[in-house]
C-alpha cells in the first residue's frame, strides 16, 4: 500500500470526482481522502490517495503530475511520513500566569 500527495486541488473538488479523474488516467485508486479545515470543514487544497499496488502508484506519479483537474496543475508525489510530536508549540507559556 503506498499513500500519495495530491495537491493543488480547487477548492470545490469532491473525492468522487478525484477517484473518477484517477480512474479515467486508467488508474484505481483504492481510497481518496480530500483534507478539510477541521474546525471551519472548508477543503484545505490538498488530499491523498492510497494505491494497494506500488507499481500502480508509481504510475500514478509518473502520469497524474502536473496533469489538469478542474482547471488547476496538480502536484501528485509519494507523501511523507508524518513528524511525530505534530506542530504546535504547546507549553511554551510566554509568561503567562505570573502573579503580581
């Protein structure tokens, strides 16, 4: 199973048409996910797709990169990993709670 980053996606794409766009390059995608805003649901412009064979993922890469989806060049690469810890900067107070 090899997941892929597909970015620069319009803002008004449904994961059907994402799934139908791959299977018309004559590619099945086994899952799409379009990433949204989790506090707004807004789309954030970019999903991934899981391809069950890396042959067919690869392929994917090689084809769908750069390719048109609704008018906007899409990035199609091999995502990475996710960086443990996430993000944030919590903890780091910045002097708050100090009694006077």
């Amino acid at each position: 199973m090899k997941k892929l980053f597909v970015g620069n996606l319009p803002y008004q794409a449904s994961e059907a048409e994402l799934q139908d766009w791959f299977s018309r390059s004559g590619l099945r995608a086994d899952s799409v996910q379009i990433i949204r805003d989790k506090f707004t649901g807004e789309p954030r412009g970019f999903g991934f797709a899981e391809f069950g064979k890396d042959e067919e993922a690869d392929r994917a890469v090689q084809t769908c990169n750069g390719q048109d989806f609704l008018g906007r060049s899409l990035v199609v690469n091999e995502a990475r990993p996710m960086r443990e810890g996430g993000g944030g900067s919590a903890g780091r107070g910045g002097g708050r709670g100090r009694d006077h």
